[in-house]
C-alpha cells in the first residue's frame, strides 16, 4: 500500500485527529523512510528463512521462582498514607465525565 496525501488525510479522520498540510508531509516523509529501510531489511539475503525470535538473547534460560507466602501489610497501615477512604476503599477524584 503506497501512502498518499488522502490516504493518510482519511487515517486521521478515522482517529478523530485533524492533521494540518505540515503535519501531513511529515507523517508522508516518516512513511518514505520507513518504506526505505523495509526494502533494506526486504533485500537480506536469506531473510525469509530465517524463524522469529521468541527473546532478543538467543540462551535465554529463565526459571520461575517458587511462590512464597508472606504476612500482607495490614489494611490500616496501607491506608495511613491515604488523604481520603471510605471504609476499605481509597477516594479518588474522578476523572471522566
């Protein structure tokens, strides 16, 4: 797919983001290098035989530690540091409408 003016115009719309004509040639000049170091990467020799990585080391070797159960900190204290609960639960201003 080949980004275009419009089509990069319609993205925006489509995310509710109005893009002015500046932000719009710098959105399509992001593309155009990014375009260019795929066709950098595309152009590996042997590239499509290569199988993804699951980790970026290629010994990772990981062991899950056991759990352990601990005392929890009790409810008081965790809400000492509080400004404003009710009961168990911390008061917090609301944010949406």
């Amino acid at each position: 797919m080949k980004f275009t003016k419009e089509v990069v115009n319609d993205l925006a719309d489509k995310l509710l983001i109005g893009l002015t004509e500046e932000e719009n040639k710098m959105v399509l000049d992001e593309f155009e290098i990014i375009d260019k170091n795929i066709n950098l990467i595309n152009e590996i020799e042997g590239i499509d035989e290569i199988e993804p990585m699951t980790h970026c080391l290629d010994n990772f070797d990981y062991e899950l530690r056991e759990d352990e159960e601990e005392e929890s900190t009790p409810i008081e204290d965790a809400l000492a540091n509080c400004d404003d609960y009710l009961g168990r639960e911390v008061r917090v201003p609301k944010v949406v409408k």
